[in-house]
C-alpha cells in the first residue's frame, strides 16, 4: 500500500470538503449588500406551523431542515439590529417546529439537539413568549419517553420564563398543562390538579391570535389534547372523556391528535377494569391509520396501555391482536 499516497488523497479530500464550506460562506458574504428580506423565511415558518396538513412527518422535517440550512448562516453576517432579532426568531421557531416533528416520529435525542438550538436563537431574539414555547415543548420530550420529573422541571423553567406579561400567555398555557400532564404522571396530583386549573383559566382569556390552530399557537384542540392525557394519568376517567370529546369534536379524521385521544379514551377503559376493552378501543385507533404512521409517540402511547395490562391477560384476543400491531409497527 503507498501510504504516501494515501496520506495525500485523504488530505485532498479532507481540504476539499473545507474549501467547499468556506467558498459557500465567502460566496454568501459576497452577495450580502447589508439587508436580508425575510419575508420568504416568514412566510414559510408561518405555513409550517400549521401542522403536518396530511404529509409525512419525513417530508415537513426535509422542509424544515432545508430552511434552517438556509438561514443558519444568515447570522453570521451583520445586520440592522431588528433585523438581527427577526432572523434569530425564525431560526427559533423553525428549529422549534423541527424538534416536534422529530418528537413525534420517536428520534428524541434529535428533538432535543434541536431544542438546544431553538432555546439559544430565542434568547438572541429577546423573546421572551418564545423562549417560554421552546421549553414547553422541549418539556413534552422527556414527558412522552419516561422522565415525569426532568418535565415538570423543565416546564417550571418555561413558566418563570413567560412570566406574567400578556404576549407570553399561549407560551404560559402550554407550559401549565406540560406541567399538568408531568405531575400526573409522577403521581403528583395535588400539583396535577392546581396546573390544570392554571391552565384553564389562562386559554379561557386567549386572543385569537394566541388560541391560533398551529403549532406556534395554542388552540383549544391542543388545550384538550393535554388536558385529557393528565386526566387520563389521574384516572379521573369521567372528566377526561369530556376533554376528549371536546377535542376530537376540532381534530381532523385523519390527524395524529385524533389518534392520541382516542388512545387516551382506550386507557381510560382500561383504567375502570376492561383489558379486553382497552386493548380493543387502541386496536380501532391504530387501524385507523396507515401503517406508516403508527410509528413514534403513538406507537409508544399505545405500547404504554399494553404495558399496563396484566400478564395474565394478555392471552386475550385483543390483547395479542395489540401486540402484534406493536411489533408491526416497531
């Protein structure tokens, strides 16, 4: 083996891939003439966060990443200063709605990389009502795969950071019902029921701007959604249901949400002593679905009820028709 050679062409390639970076960064710098219009950039955060709209998660994720690539350099360069904080917010909320989407396709340390990266853009841009979103959301991460007590820190964090100020209350409400959803799950359920009324009275006072149905905003369908999974944890069956009512009533046919309560629905059975019809409502749930959308957070929801039915009933056909549709989607 020539090891001179070799040394050489790693070199080569190695300086060529930097050579790459550098000339895409110089070629950036060269064409900025001291204004960046963001309107492209905000319009296309604005049409994101209206949710997956029926495309894959994989596809809004591509979206979402090829705009971060985009803008990520952007800050590099000088600006005016409010040009500066419009920029850094966007990276926030595009690097924000990419942690949920990596959330809900079940890549968890991703989620929380990006988080990271959001958290620090909404510091750049002083905002406060974002920062507090960032950690809301951040907070549903370790919620939703088994730490209860790093969620309830992290969306006390986001509480104390949206503060008392007004523009920051659909980031307030959101935190109080991770909160909510955090204690239940720890069996806290004095601090469950105390953030959950927190929480209602907060979204009974949004503006419309704040109560928008996306996923910068926090309308009454998500409001529902969290609600009735801390009921759910709380076992208080009957009240859940209502949330769950109320919020399939605003959710579409063919949506995760849709999917998420009507699993909670099936705990809830599972919780007032029917395995068999437990295991059967979260059966009709997934089928509800493709295949290729079983995966992630309502995989692990729906592996959380089997997991809570007894060994010794998990002979029943529906339990084992559950099991497999686990293992499908694994």
């Amino acid at each position: 083996m020539d090891r001179r050679g070799f040394l050489r062409s790693t070199v080569a390639t190695s300086t060529a891939g930097l050579l790459a970076g550098v000339l895409a960064d110089t070629d950036a710098a060269l064409a900025y003439d001291g204004e960046v219009d963001l309107t492209s950039l905000q319009t296309t955060v604005e049409k994101i966060s209206r949710g997956y709209n029926g495309q894959p998660p994989e596809d809004v994720l591509s979206q979402l990443v090829d705009e971060l690539a985009g803008a990520g350099p952007l800050m590099r360069l000088h600006h005016p200063r409010q040009d500066r904080l419009d920029l850094a917010r966007a990276i926030g909320q595009l690097g924000g709605m990419a942690a949920i989407v990596l959330h809900d396709m079940g890549r968890s340390r991703d989620a929380l990389a990006c988080f990271t990266t959001a958290e620090k853009a909404a510091k750049q841009a002083g905002d406060r009502s974002l920062r507090a979103w960032v950690l809301a959301r951040k907070a549903m991460v370790p919620l939703n795969w088994g730490a209860p007590l790093v969620a309830a820190r992290i969306a006390g964090q986001a509480r104390q950071a949206a503060g008392r100020a007004d523009t920051a209350a659909a980031a307030a409400a959101l935190a109080a019902s991770v909160a909510a959803r955090a204690h239940a799950i720890a069996g806290a359920t004095k601090d469950a029921n105390n953030a959950l009324q927190h929480a209602d009275r907060i979204a009974g006072k949004l503006s419309v701007a704040e109560s928008a149905d996306t996923w910068l905003g926090y309308g009454l369908q998500k409001h529902f959604v969290h609600r009735s999974q801390a009921l759910t944890h709380l076992k208080a069956s009957t009240l859940a249901a209502k949330s769950q009512e109320a919020g399939l009533a605003l959710s579409s046919e063919t949506g995760m949400t849709r999917t998420l309560l009507l699993l909670d629905g099936a705990m809830c059975v599972r919780h007032d002593g029917d395995p068999a019809g437990g295991c059967q409502a979260a059966v009709d749930a997934l089928t509800r679905r493709p295949g290729s959308y079983r995966a992630g957070l309502v995989r692990q929801r729906a592996a959380e009820l089997y997991a809570s039915v007894p060994a010794s009933d998990r002979n029943l056909a529906e339990a084992q028709r559950l099991a497999d549709l686990l293992a499908e989607a694994a």
